[in-house]
C-alpha cells in the first residue's frame, strides 16, 4: 500500500469513528424515536441543568433529584391536561367555523325569501 491510501483509510476510518461516537453520544439517554428531536432538546437541557447546578452550588444533586421525583408526576399531568386543552380548542374553533357558515347560509335563506 502507498501512503496515499494508507492515509485515506486512515481518514476513512476516522470519518465513520466520529459519526458513530457522535450518533451515540446523542442517543445516550431517554430519546424518544417517536419525538427523536424533542427528547433530544429535553435531554440537552436536563443535562445544562444539571451542569449549571453542579458549576454554581446552587443546589445539591440529592435536592434535585427529590424535587424531580416528587414535580415530574404533577408536570406530566399538565403537559397532558394542556395536550386535552389545545385540542378542544381546535375542535371548538372547528364547531365555530361550521356553525358561523350555517348562520351565513341560514341568513341568506332569509334575506332571499
């Protein structure tokens, strides 16, 4: 072999390396496939949280984790609640759309006679 492609399957080698470290970094935690980028998003922030915790002392890590364990119930169920809420919004904002035509073409029924 030349040092040309002794290079280029070091080079070669590397590339795929680094996808494959960087695809399990980034899946190393609670990644949801059917939300990937929201959980990815979540798991980021969990871990700057936990980083800025830990850089400023503000609190200890058994202090964070009783809180989690004691608000995340609480948090998932207005999530859900708030999920319920932006849905009968848009079923009511549906039901109004169709009612409103209904007036329109009762009145023009009317205005007709």
């Amino acid at each position: 072999m030349t040092t040309a492609e002794i290079l280029l399957t070091i080079i070669v080698i590397a590339l795929i390396a680094f996808i494959l470290y960087y695809y399990f970094k980034g899946s190393a935690g609670h990644i949801s496939i059917s939300r990937p980028m929201e959980s990815r998003v979540d798991e980021y922030l969990d871990r700057h949280f936990e980083h800025m915790v830990d850089e400023w002392s503000l609190m200890d890590t058994y202090q964070v984790r009783t809180f989690r364990e004691h608000n995340d119930p609480a948090l998932t169920e207005e999530e859900m609640r708030m999920g319920s809420l932006k849905d009968f919004r848009h079923e009511m904002t549906d039901t109004l759309a169709g009612l409103e035509e209904r007036l329109n073409v009762l009145e023009r029924e009317n205005s007709s006679e």
